[in-house]
C-alpha cells in the first residue's frame, strides 16, 4: 500500500493516514473529552452532589480515553514510533547493524549501562515504583522484604527496563535533542532559582540534599516521560499534522524590525502579567505582597516574554500552534492555576521544538520536565514560599474549597476548544 504524508506546521513531511482536517478535529475532541470528564462528571457529580460512582466512571472514562491515545490512535494514523519521540526494537536493531564496531560497541555499553542503571534504581526505590504504578494495596507492594519477592521485583524491573531501553529511548537523535532540551531547561532551571532565592535568601537551602533533588529528578524525569506521551507525541502529533507551514509574507518579521517587537512586546507583556499576578497575590495576601514585587515578577517574567516573542517573529504560525498545543497540558493541571500558568508555558517550548524531527525525543525532553518539575517542586511547593506556594494537587477530588464557582473556568475552557474547533472545520481548507 503507497504511503501517504503531509506536511506539518514545521514543514516537514510526516507520514499520516487521515486529512489535517481530522487530524485537529480529533486533538480538540479528546481535549473537550478529558476535560468533560474531569469538570462535567467527576466534580458536579462526584464531588459536589456526592454521588457514589462518580469517580469510577470517571476514572474508567480517562482509562479508555488514554489507551485511544496510546494504542488505537497511532495505529489509525499511521504514526510512526519516531514522529512520537520514541524508539523501536526495529530500528534499534538497524543502528546496531549499520554503525562501525566501534558505535556499535559503544552503543551496546550504553545500553547495557542503562539497563543495569534502571534496575537498581527500580530496587533501591521500590516503593516509589509501586505508588508510580498505583500498585501499594496489592501484595507486590512487599515483595522487597525477601526471597521470593526479591525475585519477582528484579522481573518486574527487568521487563520494564527492557521495555524503556528498546522503545522508549530514541538513539539516533538523542545528542541534538539533549542539547536542545538542556537549552531550554537550564535558563529555566537558573530563573527558578533566582526567584527562590530573591524571595527566601539562603534559607532555601536550609533542608536541600543533592541526593533528594537528584531523585526527584529521575522521577520527574520518568513521570514527564509518560505525560509527554500524551500531550506531546498524541496532542502535539494531532494538531501540528492539523496545519500546514505558512505561506503569508507577514508570518516572518523582518530581522532589522526583530529586536524592537521583541524588546516592546517582552516588556509589554512582562508588566501586563506582572500587574495582573500582583493584583491576584496582594488580594488574597495582603500586606505580605510588598510593592517592590511588582517589579521583580516583571523582571523576572521578561525574559519569557522576550524568548517568546522573538520566536513569535521568525515563525509566528508555528509558535501559535505550538502555545494552542501547550494550553492543552496547562488546562489539564486545573485547579492549580499556579500550575496552569508554568506548565502551559512549559507546553509551548516542549511542542514548538517537538515539531522539528531532530528534537523529537521523549526522553531527551523528559529531562527539562525532570529538571524543572523537581526543581519547582522543591522550592515552591513544600511549604516555604508563603504567598508564592503553587499546590502540586490537581484535578476535581483535589479542590481545597469546593464550590460550584470553580467550574466556570473549566467550562470556559471548554467552550474555548469547541469554538476552536467549529472555527477550523469552517474556515481552514485543505491544500
């Protein structure tokens, strides 16, 4: 049978089944899907009217809806392991077979490494794997006090590492993707920081340990690894194969006009979201929000406005659909908003350098998730950065003060991505 492929928003050929039609109809209808589940059944019913059931179906629901993602919607599509970040036994195999004894001896070390790497990790933190896995009211949850539990938990974590090994890690682009992720993520790592630091002093370091941050790290690393799988290789799949690369002379700013929107827009936007956050903070903790922050929420906000509007300048379609697919794993952390605001920001960098093929590795991006996760895990979800505290907890069932009023954003929200989709099916045209 002749492949058929399209061209995404990045220009770059993909192999694809279905029109970019059904493509973006699809993404903006599992959105509407997670989120009617989440905000139309679980909380109404499960939470507020206390109806016994609720969660399960709605549990059961986000079940099947995921295995969609995971197993059927690749299939149909015709994606491939690699426009997902992932790689295969396949291809594996063919680097192997292809590369000179000396790649390939090296590869193999790696590999190997990697392997024994995950399983000792998997014994020394076995319990964290079990919550990982939902598994802690089973009875493989002892299975590391002795013999022959010992050998069941060195299987588990064989399988499983043989599983990551093959198919999880891409190697034929892992070195430019790394890069590209340690790009992104260490600019990011150092402002968080900064801002803990210039809020709390030195004594954001009163209860640190490398070894702690590290682990959280690798747990980040491996929990981003799975969220991806969902937003970046399903949702970001869907909706940069829903449009084509754009043929408009505006798309592009010219350079000698580049520096200026970027230094007008990042200011702009830095004080607009500074001025708003203050407003937010100062009402519901008063005094405890000095004036001066204002100030230091601009400053600290600019760079990102900055960053963005200059990508904004060389591909405005491109960074567009990119923040449309990153609103998607923002809106997915309600009703932390503070977690909404950082990881829709997150999305739009994972998304936008996710479309180029050279980038799209899932594990190589799970270490900014990893790095930044952990990061702002530690310095402003733990309880010591007052006014600051963004809540980790999310969902319906995690709401501190359930009210009906919370819904009115998740409905918006949800009546954001139906307008969306009814704007495409009757506007955009298939070339």
């Amino acid at each position: 049978m002749q492949q058929r492929y399209t061209q995404t928003t990045a220009g770059e050929l993909e192999r694809e089944r279905y029109s970019r039609n059904a493509n973006f109809i699809e993404a903006m209808g599992i959105m509407v899907f997670i989120l009617a589940i989440l905000w139309v059944i679980a909380y109404p019913f499960g939470v507020m009217g206390g109806v016994a059931g609720a969660q399960r179906l709605s549990e059961i629901l986000m079940v099947v809806g995921s295995l969609y993602m995971l197993f059927v919607a690749p299939f149909l599509h015709r994606d491939t392991a690699a426009s997902w970040g992932l790689g295969s036994p396949l291809g594996l195999w063919r680097m192997l077979k292809e590369a000179s004894p000396g790649k390939r001896a090296a590869l193999l070390l790696i590999i190997a490494a990697l392997f024994v790497g995950l399983n000792i990790m998997n014994v020394y933190h076995w319990e964290r794997v079990v919550r990982f896995f939902n598994l802690h009211r089973t009875g493989i949850r002892d299975w590391n006090q002795g013999f022959p539990g010992a050998l069941g938990m060195v299987t588990f974590g064989s399988v499983l590492s043989l599983i990551i090994v093959t198919c999880g890690i891409r190697y034929d682009n892992f070195l430019s993707a790394f890069r590209t992720a340690m790009i992104i993520a260490l600019p990011l790592f150092a402002l968080i920081l900064l801002g803990a630091i210039a809020q709390r002093g030195r004594s954001v370091f009163d209860d640190f340990t490398i070894s702690a941050f590290l682990i959280g790290v690798f747990g980040y690393i491996f929990w981003g690894f799975v969220q991806q799988l969902l937003f970046s290789s399903y949702l970001g799949t869907r909706i940069r194969k829903g449009f084509g690369p754009s043929t408009a002379p505006g798309n592009v700013i010219a350079l000698e006009k580049r520096m200026t929107f970027t230094a007008i827009f990042g200011l702009v936007g830095a004080f607009a979201a500074a001025t708003l956050l203050f407003a937010l903070l100062r009402r519901g903790h008063g005094d405890e929000i000095p004036g001066w922050s204002l100030f230091a929420f601009a400053g600290f906000m600019l760079p990102l406005f900055a960053a963005y509007a200059w990508f904004y300048a060389r591909d405005r379609k491109r960074l567009l659909v990119a923040t449309l697919s990153g609103s998607c794993f923002g809106l997915i952390h309600i009703d932390s908003y503070g977690l909404v605001a950082v990881t829709f920001l997150l999305g739009i960098a994972l998304t936008y350098v996710f479309m180029k093929d050279a980038n799209r590795n899932l594990v190589a991006l799970g270490f900014i998730h990893g790095l930044l996760g952990s990061s702002f895990g530690t310095f402003f979800s733990k309880g010591k950065s007052g006014a600051l505290e963004v809540d980790y907890s999310v969902g319906p069932w995690n709401v501190r003060e359930p009210t009906w009023g919370v819904l009115i954003i998740p409905i918006l929200c949800i009546l954001f991505y139906v307008a969306m989709t009814v704007w495409y099916a009757r506007f955009h045209q298939e070339p």
